[in-house]
C-alpha cells in the first residue's frame, strides 16, 4: 500500500466527506421547514408540499441527480445543488408525519390557546420534539450522500480533475485494474467502511432515541 496511493485516499476523503456533509445539511434543513409547515399548517400549504414531494420522490434518486448535473454542468457547487435537491422530500415527509401527531398534544393546545404564533409553535414547541428523528435521518442521509456523489463521479458527471474524491478515484484507477489493483481497490474500500460506519452509527441512535425500540 503505497504512500501515493494513501496520500490520494486522504486527499479524496475530504471532497468526499465534505460532500456527504453539506448536501445533507441543506436537504435537512429545507425538508424540516416544509416538513413543520406542511404538517402544522396544513390545506393548501400542505397538499402543495406534499405533492412537490411525491414529484421528487417518483423519480430515481441517482437519474434524478444525473439529470440535474447533466444539465447544469459537473462541478462541486451544481452537486450540492443535486444532492441537495434530490434528498429534501424524504425528510419533510418525516418531518411532517411528525409534526402531525405532536400538533394534537395538549402543550401545543395550551400554546394555541395563549395565542403564540404559529411559527413560534413549529420551531419552539414542535421541532425541539422531531430533533431525536433528525440525528438519525442525519446520519443515515451522510453515507447515502457519499453513495450518490461516489456514482455520479465514477460515470463521469460529479467531481472533475484536478478535483479528487473516491468516486472519481475508482473511475480513475479501473485503468489500471490489472497493473495496480490498489488504487481501484484502495478507495472503493474506503468507500464501503464508511458508508457501513455510518449506518452503524444511524442504527445506534435510532435504538437510543426511538422509545418503541426499547423492550
């Protein structure tokens, strides 16, 4: 294992993980705020999102991504932008599922009756309740991410030279399968034991905070 190849490891893990990182933030947080005014306001506010969301969701994530990145051109901003855009509609209906049951609890009444506002009720009263929800989809939504921008990267469209992430890595490196198989190898490995630390993390925390899994 070379200290070329390792120095490419390391240099690629930060576009990377900067990828997984920053896409989930935006779709997080546009999902939540759709999510907490589709299922606290409601009519026409919460058809409107939550047929946006159908849209979204109908079509495959990873084509729905190409399309966008194909479109607007590959580079590191265009795939936040699809990353971004293709990962909001799942959280939001979460979010909303949620918002929809905790809008019915006696504390939310009790604010209602008081006459606070209503966006003071989504973000003081009902989000502090969805966070233990959303440090699980954050965590699991991470390594999907990487998953997305490693794909996009291997067939061309995600991050390009002089850039380098471990999808374009692998692209690169299945040139020379058969001379070195340690750089096609090397980064696809560090691709999985990512992606399964992660889920491994999610799974944890879902068991923590998610009361109907404990016995």
């Amino acid at each position: 294992f070379g200290r070329d190849v390792l120095s490419r490891l390391i240099y690629g893990m930060r576009v990377s993980l900067v990828i997984g990182l920053v896409p989930t933030c935006i779709s997080m947080t546009i999902g939540t705020v759709l999510g907490l005014i589709a299922g606290f306001v409601g009519g026409k506010a919460d058809f409107f999102i939550m047929r946006l969301a159908d849209i979204m969701l109908a079509f495959p994530s990873l084509l729905l991504a190409m399309l966008v990145m194909y479109t607007l051109g590959a580079n590191l901003f265009n795939i936040f932008f699809a990353l971004a855009l293709v990962g909001w509609a799942s959280v939001a209906r979460v979010v909303r599922s949620q918002t929809l049951a905790l809008r019915e609890k006696e504390f939310i009444e009790a604010a209602r009756a008081n006459g606070t506002k209503r966006g003071t009720i989504m973000f003081r009263h009902i989000f502090p309740n969805v966070i233990p929800t959303l440090i699980v989809l954050f965590t699991l939504a991470i390594p999907e991410a990487i998953m997305w921008e490693s794909s996009l990267s291997f067939l061309g469209v995600g991050v390009q030279p002089p850039g380098a992430s471990w999808g374009l890595l692998v692209a690169k490196g299945k040139e020379y399968l058969f001379q070195n198989p340690t750089v096609a190898i090397a980064p696809g490995v560090a691709i999985l034991l990512t992606v399964m630390a992660f889920n491994f993390i999610g799974d944890g925390l879902r068991d923590a905070l998610d009361p109907s899994m404990k016995d």
